[in-house]
C-alpha cells in the first residue's frame, strides 16, 4: 500500500505540472498500467476498470491515458492503423510483439545502447531517439 501511496504521490506531481488533477479515474487507469505485464489498449484499460467505476466511459480512458502521457508518466505505442498500446515505463527499452493477438510486453535485456554508440560512429549519424522490437508469437498464440 505503501508503495501505490508514493506512486501516486509521484504522479500527482507529474500532472500538476501540467496543471491536471490526480482524478480517481486517472488513478484507476494508471494503477491498472501499473499491474499488467502487457500494454494495453485504450479499450483492455476500459473493461478492465469499468466494474470498479461503472460511471466511466471509454472517451474518459482516453482523456486520462493522454493526460498521463502528456505528463510523462505513461509512454504511448503507436503502430500504424492498429490501435495504440499504454506502458507504464516511460524508459527506453524495448518490446515484444506478438503477431497473432497484437500483445506487447517489455523485454529486458543489457548492453543495448552499445549497439547506438557503435552505429553512430559508423554512418555519421545522430540518434535522437530510438525503438526495437521483436516480433513474433507468444506462447498463447502459438497454441
């Protein structure tokens, strides 16, 4: 309980920042965020909070997941015309995605930003900011 408490400590000062409030539904989506290991769309986030706040409507997840993104506590996911995905790390770091169901996961690993030290000397290139992936299937879809 303790470490929710600062969370969202953490998070109130992030949105006030940006001159919103720590609503009870921004903090409902941004405690889901916090406990799922995938990336959500917009719309898992809505049926996934709706039974705690029955009053809560898909437009308001979408209002408060930009507002948590404006803030810089949630990162957002785009991939072309397929919906947008939410992760509560704002970090870099990189991602498995599944083709079959469209999931996204964290993948941990080391040493990645050796590969842009050694790239940049190389092209003359100068990267600004970066994404990997790794596609594929997850074991669900795999079955």
């Amino acid at each position: 309980m303790k470490k929710q408490t600062q969370r969202q400590a953490a998070l109130r000062q992030k949105l006030h920042t940006q001159g919103a409030q720590l609503t009870s539904q921004r903090a409902a989506v941004y405690d889901y965020l916090s406990g799922v290991e995938h990336h959500p769309t917009a719309e898992e986030v809505f049926l996934a909070v709706k039974p705690n706040l029955p009053r809560l409507s898909l437009a308001t997840v979408y209002k408060n997941l930009e507002a948590l993104v404006k803030c810089g506590a949630v990162s957002k996911l785009t991939y072309g015309d397929a919906a947008a995905r939410y992760d509560i790390r704002t970090d870099h770091h990189y991602h498995t995605r599944c083709f079959g169901c469209g999931k996204i996961w964290d993948l941990d690993v080391q040493g990645g930003f050796d590969l842009l030290t050694q790239i940049r000397p190389q092209a003359g290139f100068e990267v600004k900011d970066y994404r990997l992936e790794l596609l594929g299937y997850c074991r669900e879809c795999r079955r």
